[in-house]
C-alpha cells in the first residue's frame, strides 16, 4: 500500500530529522514494514490501513503548521489506533500564546472538555494530572475575556495542603494560597504579557481568592475556575457553585485519586450523583490516554490505577 506526500519537506517533517519518528512509529507496528522512496511511503503488513491513515493524519497536520515531535506522534499512534482522528480532533484553535502558538486540544478526552466548557454554565473537568484540565480552562478563560464574553477571570482553590503547612509560608492567607495555584499562574503567563498580566491583577480583573473567601458573594459576568476540587467538602462545592450569577461561567477541575482532606468526603466525589440531569451542568472524565505530559507520567497514572483497580476488588 503507498502513501504520497506533497514535498520532501514535509515529509521530513512527518519522519523526523534521522527518521526520528518513523522509528516510534515502526516500534508501534512491528508487523509492518515501512519503506521511504522521495515523496512516497510504502507500507507493508498485516496493519497496512492503520499505518498509511497515520501517515496521512500526521502529513495534514504538518500541512497545517502543527509542530511535530516524539509526543505528537505517540499521540497520533493511540488515536489512530481507537479510530480517531488526530487532524480532525486538534483542528479547533482555542486561543494563542503570546508567542503566537495555537493552543489547541490534544486529544478526544480534551475536545469533549473544551466543548462541554463552551457549551455548558458549569463543567466539571475530572482526571489524573497531565491531562490539561487547568491549562484548556484558562486559555479558554483569557479567550472569553478578549473576546468581551465576561468581564473578569476568577481562579480559587480550597486551601488544603498537600501534606505541608500553609501557616509555614510567610504572608496573609492570599499570600498563602497563591503558590498553590501557580499552575494557573504559569498558563496565564503563557497566554499573555507578564506586564498585562500585572494589570489586570491590579485592576482586578483577574482575581485570585481562596474558597473560603467566594462566601457570600455573587460572581457575575465572570469566567471562574476551582482548582483541585477534589479537596473541597460537600459543603464548600455547594457554596462554590452557588456564587455563579448571571453571564458566569464555572470549571471545576479536580483528580479524585489526590484528595488530602484529613476530615469528612470530598465533594467531588458524590457531585456527578447530586446534580445529574441539571441542564447547563456537564461532566468529562479524563483518564491515561489524555495525559500531554512525558510518556512516563502515562505510565504511572496507569500504574496507581491498576493498584486501585486490585485494591478495590478485594
């Protein structure tokens, strides 16, 4: 079976410099064989329709600018091998750095997340780390505030600490919580200028805030974000999702494998339960196969889930 590619070039981009990625993808089918003549690529084996429709997806994304490496590529494998698309998945443009790179969704799991945010009044985005939660959240935050869909970004995280002591950080509470939400603090200074950033800050239109401190209040016009939510009780996410007023929009992201509240259930567990069937509310579970990080981290959120898995058996 053959596949043509429109220029050397961009099948050099599809190979890799040294045939660095046609080696990944000849150890992800070892029952083929690929061989590389000028714009042409022939493949033989058992898989031939898999590896020319991989050659063709990753030939499109490359017609499209995407920057190509090891990770897209492994990427590409997986979703090739579910019957996905990898071209047709990562087509939709989110927002774009300050460098000018479009963010985009990386995967199914990630697609179905951006779309349930642009759809619903509240998301609940749940999965192991790696997957994107807080980082498509923001970008599609910034989108909605350049866009003059809201008015001001809200990020909060209960103030539960990871086996530390926030009464050991110098500074008030704001001071205390800010380190840990310095995932949200690295998204927002890759989307925009740090001075803007500072500006807006200032000006409070980017607001940080401890759970604690949303009581009471009525968020309106507002693109807000609940990190680590898996930490909150049931009576704080109530409270949380309560403050949303008109025009608001809410994520709440959290992984129900991490939660390090000494007392009482985590009120991310039982929501889904609670508010199933509310129109406006969606949940998206990701898992292993979203993970955008180093193929290492795959691997062990894969691992701890298989000794949950067994645990639970037992």
């Amino acid at each position: 079976m053959r596949f043509q590619v429109e220029s050397p070039a961009l099948l050099l981009a599809v190979l890799g410099r040294h045939d660095e990625y046609l080696q990944v993808i000849e150890e992800a089918f070892p029952d083929c064989a690929i061989f590389v003549r000028g714009n042409e690529v022939k493949v033989s084996g058992e898989r031939t329709e898999l590896v020319v429709a991989l050659f063709s997806e990753l030939s499109r994304l490359a017609e499209r600018g995407e920057g190509i490496d090891v990770s897209t590529v492994r990427q590409a494998i997986e979703m090739v091998l579910h019957d996905e698309s990898p071209h047709g998945i990562t087509s939709l443009e989110l927002a774009r750095t300050r460098l000018g790179k479009p963010i985009r969704p990386k995967t199914l799991g990630q697609r179905r997340y951006v779309e349930a945010i642009n759809s619903s009044t509240i998301t609940f985005g749940i999965g192991p780390a790696g997957t994107g939660k807080s980082y498509l959240a923001v970008a599609l935050a910034v989108a909605s505030l350049q866009a003059k869909k809201i008015n001001r970004i809200i990020l909060t995280r209960p103030a539960v600490e990871a086996g530390e002591r926030l009464g050991f950080l110098p500074g008030d509470l704001n001071a205390k919580v800010d380190p840990y939400l310095r995932p949200l603090y690295d998204a927002l200074y890759d989307l925009l200028d740090p001075e803007l950033v500072a500006k807006l800050f200032e000006r409070q239109v980017i607001e940080v805030a401890p759970l604690a401190f949303m009581r009471g209040r009525t968020l309106n016009s507002s693109f807000i974000i609940l990190d680590e939510a898996q930490n909150t009780t049931s009576g704080q996410m109530k409270m949380f999702l309560t403050r949303i007023g008109f025009g608001s929009k809410a994520v709440v992201t959290g992984d129900v494998t991490q939660i390090d509240l000494t007392n009482g259930r985590s009120g991310l567990v039982d929501v889904e339960e609670t508010l199933r069937g509310i129109d406006g509310v969606s949940f998206i579970r990701l898992s292993s196969r979203d993970v955008v990080r180093n193929p290492i981290v795959t691997a062990i959120v894969e691992a701890y889930d298989r000794v949950v898995t067994v645990g639970q058996g037992k």
